[in-house]
C-alpha cells in the first residue's frame, strides 16, 4: 500500500509539474517572394498546373515542426494574369503549399500589398481564409479591423497577439474601404494598448521597414523597435531589406528583435539577396494561480537557408537550409556556381551575425540533442507533441530509448487507451514516419527498422518499406542505395516471421 501511494504520489507530482509550466515553440520566416522566374518555375507543363511543393520541401520538416510558423506574404493572390515584380500576383497554388509546409499565420502588410488594387488586396484575403491560414495586416474595411485587431493567435493553451505595419506601398493608393496597417505611432500605440487589454502571453510586432540592401538597421528601425517594446511587445520581427539583418535577444528585458529576415523565397539572385534567416524561439509559460502566469522567452537561435535556383533547363527553385547543404554528399546543387554562392552566402550571413547579433546563435537542427529521457515519463498528448517537435533535432543515439519509451507508454498510459486503435495507430504511424525522415542515413535508418519489430510495436508491421523509402531525404547519399535497403528491410522482416 505504501508503495502504491508513493507511486501515485510520485505521478501526481509529475502530472502537477506538467501543467504548471508549457512551452510553444515558434519559427519565423522571411519574406515570401513571387518573381516571374518563380511562376514559370512552378508550372508544370505536364499536369497543366502549378505546383510549388518542390520548392519548400527541405525546410517542411522546420516549420512544420514548431507549434506557430509565421512569414511575410509579400505578393498577392489577385489571379490571372500572374506575374512577378514589380506588381506581383502569384497562383493560389503557392498558398496552398505554404498551408501544407506548415505556415500557421501569414503576416500582410507591405509595400506590395496593394500591387492589383482592391481587387488583389480582397482576393488575397479570400484565398487565406479558404485556406484556413490566419492573417493580418490588411483588412477589406474598418468593420474587419475592428473585429479582428490584432489577430490573437491561440495554441497550446498560450493566447498570442499578432500585430503588422509597413512604412507604405510603392505610392500606389489603399482603395477605400480597404485598409493597410501603416507605421503610424499614433495608430500602433491605440493598436498596442488594445493588444495589451486583451491580456496575451505575448504581443509579436511584425514591422515592413528599413532600407533595401542594408545589412544593418536604420536609427528609424531601432527607435521603432524601441517603441513596440515600450508599448507591450516582446517580439519584432522585421522584413522588407531583403538581405538579412542582426537580431537582438535583450534577455535582461524579456524582448527579442529580428531586424530583417531577409528573402525566404524569391527570385533574387545577387549576393546576399539569396537566402534568409529563419528565427527559432521557445516561450516558457509558468502558471501560479488560474489566473496568474508569466511568459518568457526561453530559448532563441537562428536557422540560415538559402535559395537554389537549377542550372538546367527547368530552373527549378529549392529552399536549401544551409546545414543540411553543408551535408550535400549527392551534390543536389549541381554547379559548381551555385555551390560557391551557397558558400558565400552561408559565410557572409554568419560573419554578420556573429559581429552584430545579440545572445542569438546558430542553431543547427540536426546537432542539437535536447531530447531528455524524463521528457518521456509521462506520455500524454502534450509529451507526443514536444516529441514530435524535437524529432529534428534528435540523432540516431536516440532512437532506441524513444522507441521503446514510446511504445511502453503507449501500452499503459490512460490517455492511450482511451484512444480508438485506428485513432492511435494513425498517430504513431505518422510520427514514426516523421521521425525515420530526419535519421540521417541508411544505418539509421536500417537499425531503427530493426528495433521497431524487435519491440513488435504495433506498427512496425504496418509500415511499408515504400513508405519508408519514400521518407529517405533526397538530400542524403542513401537515395542512391534505396535498393540495397530495400533488400535488407525485407530480409530483416523476413527473419522475423520465421
Ligand atoms: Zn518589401
């Protein structure tokens, strides 16, 4: 009895810990580009049809990966004829993807907004909302601003107010009754005080500011930055430049600063317009009381990736995250050329960052192992999602104690049983495909097959070694030797029937 009433002690503990502290993972990207080079890219001349996927599968696994991704859509959804700069309307089938990559909210506001009148300024609000991806910054008249200012963002139990400006739109005119949130201090002080009012964990300030071309901010984008931090935000995230910019963690204050995240995606080619920073950073909420909390930031780095247009005749565009091409056994970038200014970009990026940046280092998604094992003592819904977020950044050392922790969880938590089998099989199988996607090569891989029907887990048998080959990243020497493993998979199951 004793030892029963300190177990249950010990799990109620456990279980009174989980809740008093959450945590919510959040990516920001730059800005998402639409040039004609891009549009003729993404056609695909056989289907008839457009079709950006291509294009953003290497960082899927980033953005989908944290609980908010959130980028500067900065081009519009106005429809035929599509065209790229300088008045930019791309096809839907962009927004489609940037849905499935993983893109939660979608910021609006800035100089190319209103690129095709009202009518592209409207249609691209409407094609967000079919998409079912939040957005602000634009709004089709005062009643919608109103109603949906600031946008508050809610996910994993944390409420997050999003606010966008920019500084103008090319001089072309905001057709009434639309609106285009501008840099206008008297308005964002209504704005933030507003925000503030409704009580978020966290005020995040999108600003489309600065200089183009410049690696360093302008007094006008640190005294603005200034300002939103005096007003209630604890993040700013800037866009516009198109090359990237410092980014400031003032720990001492709680308030992190991105001044430019550079181009995401785009068809720009030149040095330094090639690639952008993605910032990573986790909140920490604490709870005291039901209704009393603090939210911090707890942790904050910068991811770099770069944007690799094909050599060949189809000019293919890929988002290469810089780590994952510093690995690129299989030459993916094909040229000589590209590779270099993959290189430069990589270099000049981190050179600047490392002089300006403040208390915001590389991370390296792969390298990192922030994976504990008391992660895993208590395997409910929210322990499945901090798993699943920390799939990127666990090593194949890892994959056997998550597995078998996993699996015994699955076994005896109250949660699970709860589940349907179908419901529950569905999710592991998902998320043993997810994790299998980032091993990083064939022996991995090989091996976590292998434990998985060693621990004759409920799924291994359900997993179809095309499934599994189809999760082998392109980027990675195993593609070449997908026979040979599919040939050991197959014996290895094999063996185990007999
Ligand atoms: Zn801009």
């Amino acid at each position: 009895m004793k030892i029963f009433l300190s177990i249950l002690f010990a799990f109620l503990v456990i279980q009174l810990h989980a809740q008093d502290t959450t945590r919510l993972s959040l990516i920001f990207a730059g800005d998402i580009m639409g040039h004609d080079s891009q549009i003729a890219a993404a056609y695909d001349p056989i289907k008839k049809r457009y079709d950006y996927s291509n294009c953003f599968r290497f960082v899927k696994p980033y953005l989908a990966g944290a609980d908010l991704a959130i980028g500067n859509l900065e081009l519009t959804f106005a429809g035929r004829p599509y065209k790229g700069y300088p008045q930019f309307s791309s096809p839907d089938a962009l927004g489609v993807t940037l849905k499935d990559i993983g893109f939660d909210v979608l910021v609006t506001s800035n100089n190319h907004c209103v690129d095709r009148g009202r009518k592209g300024l409207e249609r691209t609000i409407a094609v967000l909302d079919s998409l079912s991806i939040p957005h602000t910054g634009t709004f089709v008249d005062t009643v919608s601003r109103m109603n949906d200012y600031p946008l508050m963002v809610r996910k994993n139990g944390f409420v997050i107010a999003v606010l966008n400006y920019t500084y103008g739109t090319n001089g072309l005119p905001v057709t009434r009754p639309n609106i285009v949130n501008r840099l206008d201090t008297a308005i964002m002080r209504k704005d933030l005080k507003k925000a503030c009012e409704l009580k978020p964990d966290a005020i995040i300030v999108f600003t489309h500011w600065g200089a183009e071309y410049q690696s360093l901010p302008s007094k006008g984008q640190k005294d603005l930055a200034d300002f939103c931090f005096r007003h209630g935000a604890k993040i700013v995230i800037g866009a516009h430049p198109h090359v990237i910019q410092p980014i400031e963690w003032r720990k001492q204050k709680d308030q992190l600063v991105a001044y430019s995240l550079g181009n995401f995606i785009s068809g720009q080619r030149k040095r330094y317009t090639d690639g952008g920073s993605m910032v990573y950073l986790e909140l920490e909420k604490v709870a005291y009381a039901a209704d009393s909390s603090a939210t911090s930031i707890d942790s904050a780095g910068y991811a770099l990736e770069w944007v690799y247009r094909t050599a060949d005749a189809k000019k293919h565009y890929y988002i290469i995250p810089v780590e994952k091409g510093e690995k690129d056994s299989v030459q993916f970038i094909a040229d000589v050329s590209s590779r270099d200014a993959f290189k430069i970009f990589a270099r000049d990026s981190r050179q600047l960052f490392s002089k300006y940046n403040v208390g915001v280092g590389e991370i390296r998604l792969d390298n990192i192992r922030q994976f504990a094992p008391s992660d895993s003592v208590a395997c409910n819904t929210h322990i499945l999602k901090r798993t699943q977020e920390k799939i990127a950044i666990l090593t194949s050392d890892d994959v056997r104690l998550f597995l078998s922790t996993f699996n015994n969880a699955c076994g005896n938590h109250v949660e699970f049983k709860e589940w349907s089998n179908e419901l529950l099989f569905t999710v592991l199988h998902q998320h043993t495909l997810d994790f299998l996607s980032v091993l990083q090569d064939t022996d991995a891989m090989l091996n976590t097959v292998l434990i998985l029907q060693e621990l004759s887990s409920p799924i291994s048998d359900k997993i179809s070694i095309d499934d599994l080959l189809s999760r082998i990243d392109p980027l990675d020497a195993s593609l070449k030797y997908k026979n040979v493993i599919r040939e050991s998979l197959l014996k290895a199951r094999e063996q185990k029937k007999n």
